[in-house]
C-alpha cells in the first residue's frame, strides 16, 4: 500500500506550500505551478490534508491534453533546450552578482542595500529564520 502524508509536506507540492508561507502572492504561486506542469488547485485544501505519496500529477511534466508529455514528441528536444536556457540564465545571474560585488568594493552602502547581501535582509523581512 503507498504511503499517506500531509500535503504540504508531499515532495511534488511542499515547495510550493513553503512559498506561500514566506508570503509569496497565491496567484504567482499558482502560475508557476502550472508551467512546472503540477495542478495548481492543490493549494486550495489545507496544509494538513493527508494524500497518497502516489498523487504525485505527472512528476512535473507537461501535459499536451492527449495523455502524453508534451516534450516526447519533439524527442526530448524541448526539455534540453529548456535546461539549457536554465543553466544560462543561473550563469548569467552569478555574472551579474559578481559584477555587482566588484562595483561594490568601490563604494560605499548600507549593509542591507550591499549587492551581496540585501537578499538575506529580504528573507528576514518576510520572515524566513
């Protein structure tokens, strides 16, 4: 028999219940849930609503509405192509950072509004520990 957990701690949604606990909008949340390809309406049942380990809704995959995921009939191309923008755009992002963080040794600034560390101000302000 599968194994029985609360939803918000099932591993397809538990991101997504995290991201709504730190105060991320429901309507963005959602919105993502629906690119990854994962139901969006499982954020409408409580946090503790207990689901099968099995209610995993395609593994995150789109759907083309005939039962197949949308990236087998371009044999996979798709799905490399996405991955790679990925790669690309967390490499360009650290670029971006490391720039940030030369230009930084120049000046001056506030600890909070400091390039490299403004984002763990941010996660205190919403109230990450």
């Amino acid at each position: 028999a599968g194994q029985i957990v609360a939803v918000s701690e099932h591993p397809t949604y538990n991101k997504y219940f995290k991201m709504v606990k730190i105060g991320l909008p429901i309507d963005a949340i959602k919105k993502r849930m629906e690119q990854e390809g994962v139901d969006p309406s499982i954020l409408d049942k409580p946090p503790d609503e207990m689901v099968a380990m099995n209610n995993a809704n395609n593994k995150g995959k789109p759907k083309n509405g005939t039962g197949e995921d949308a990236y087998s009939k371009q044999g996979g191309e798709e799905s490399s192509n996405s991955n790679d923008s990925e790669k690309n755009k967390e490499k360009e992002e650290k670029e971006k950072e490391k720039e940030k963080a030369e230009a930084a040794k120049d000046e001056t600034v506030a600890l909070n509004e400091h390039p490299i560390y403004a984002k763990f101000f941010k996660m205190l302000k919403v109230g990450i520990p």
